[in-house]
C-alpha cells in the first residue's frame, strides 16, 4: 500500500558557513563534518514536523556551493508529504517557513538547559496554530525530542575541528559554537500525569501508515491527532489485506495518556480496541 513520492519543495533557504584553512584543514575533516551537520539539520526539521506528519521526511536540497568559507546554500524539500497537501502553496509556504523559524530559534539554544529550550518551542505555538488547510491539533515538538536533536546537532558540530559554523537564515544568522561532546546529559524523568480509556469513540481515519512503528491519523470530528494502534486482531486484518481508507469509521476504545517531563506536558493517544470499521464508500459495518 505505501508508494514513493518525489521531493516537493517548501519555501525557506538556509546557508551552513564553515570557516577552513586553506592549505592546512584536511577536506575529508570539513566535508564530513559538513555532511553530518546537513544530516543533523535534517532530524532537526524532522523533530519539528512531528505532529504535522510522521511520515514527513524532510531533505536539504544543494542549491550551491561558495568559496572563502565553505558557504552550502540548502534549500528545503519534503518527501510523502500529505495528498491533500501536494498542490497547495500556503502550506509549502507555511510549512518552510516554519522549518526556517524553528531552526533559528531551536539553533540559538543549542547551549541553554531545558527552560532555555521550553521557552524557545513557547515562541513557535502560534506558528503551528497558524497551518492554512488544517483542523487543530499541530503543536511544537516535545521538550525531549527538541533537546535530542540539538544534541546531535552540537556533535555534529564538534566534528568539525577549525574555525566558525554559522547557519544563516532570513531571520538571521546563528553561530553554533564548539562544544565538546561527552556522554549525553541524563534525561529529565518522565512523570505520568493521568490514563484515560474512552469507550467507543467514532474517528475519521484522515491518513492510514501502513508501516510498523508509524501511528495513524484521524479526527474525532473536532480535532486531528496521531494515535498508535495496539489491536493486534485490527493489525492482523491490515496485514491480510482488508481495506482501510481516507475517510472511512472506526469505532474504538482509546486511551489518552498525560506525561510531564520538565516543563512540557505531552499527550500520547493509543487505540486499544478497533469494535467496528464502517467503509466510507459501501458505508457496512462490520462485525468483529
């Protein structure tokens, strides 16, 4: 069922500068020091689009390459990105912008601690909020995940011996300084706050991953979330072939989980039984 899609490209371009010694730094120091920086960058716009799409597989695009410092100009680019999606400029528009905006200002924290961070995905609320063809329900990443991908930004970095590294976006620019990489800094505990099963709730299926680890998505007709699928018998039919569609009805027993970890409180929603699954098309219920 699932199928490759070419790359569509988003609005927004970064540069990545990294200052070299001509005739003393080695090339294969720079250039794969450049070439994990780009991959960092990457995870960092895939941290950023993890409740847009979580199949959504951000891609730097060469656009060029400057002498002096070595200057890569990266331009952005998605693959899988939703049908709905595909031929609708404001949300290329809005979706570039906002892997720009939060790079710049996720970038600029890369040294804070976890308030620093916190405070940095607060200033990109109203940028999710702000999607043009969306119900609700996008929102910044999860204070762990941010704080992850700018670990791996910042190792990134620190493969890279000599001189400055600076991203430069039309925000401005930010310098990622060098620091040394030891152990990765212990993670904040998680506390969970409430679990919640709500009985036979009637979702939309809005996208069907039929991929392992990957969640659905759906609206309860309010709102649009993720939810994994813990049903083995209801994966068991997927993998037997049975139909699932955009748009069709399920009727499920869900669980909502509440979970704090520092400042940032997320929530994680399971389906724990599929009852009924009504086709949009021939609109049957059918049995379990």
């Amino acid at each position: 069922m699932e199928r490759t899609l070419n790359i569509e490209s988003v609005e927004g371009e970064i540069a990545l500068v990294i200052d070299y010694r001509p005739g003393e730094s080695e090339a294969v120091a720079v250039l794969a020091g450049a070439m994990r920086l780009i991959e960092s960058l990457d995870k960092l716009d895939h941290c950023l689009l993890s409740s847009i799409d979580t199949t959504l597989e951000p891609v730097s695009i060469l656009n060029d390459v400057q002498h002096s410092s070595l200057k890569i100009l990266l331009a952005r680019a998605l693959r899988k990105i939703p049908d709905e999606a595909v031929g609708s400029l404001d949300w290329k528009k809005w979706v570039g912008a906002l892997l720009v905006k939060g790079k710049h200002h996720l970038l600029e924290k890369i040294e804070a601690d976890d308030a620093g961070i916190a405070q940095a995905l607060v200033t990109l609320e109203g940028d999710y909020l702000a999607a043009p063809n969306t119900t609700a329900g996008y929102a910044p990443p999860a204070l762990a995940d941010a704080r992850e991908a700018l670990r791996h930004v910042a190792a990134a970095r620190a493969s890279i011996p000599d001189g400055k590294v600076v991203v430069q976006t039309e925000i401005g620019d930010v310098e990622i300084r060098r620091i040394p990489v030891g152990e990765p800094p212990a993670m904040p505990a998680e506390e969970s706050l409430s679990t919640n099963v709500l009985k036979d709730q009637v979702l939309i299926i809005e996208s069907a991953v039929f991929k392992e680890g990957n969640q659905w998505r759906f609206s309860d007709g309010s709102a649009s979330f993720a939810a994994a699928i813990a049903d083995e018998g209801f994966l068991r039919r997927v993998e037997e072939g049975e139909r699932f569609g955009k748009g069709d009805h399920l009727v499920v027993d869900l669980a909502i989980e509440q979970s704090r970890v520092g400042a940032k409180i997320s929530t994680r929603r399971e389906i724990v039984t599929v009852k009924q699954h009504k086709d949009r098309h021939l609109q049957l219920i059918l049995p379990l």
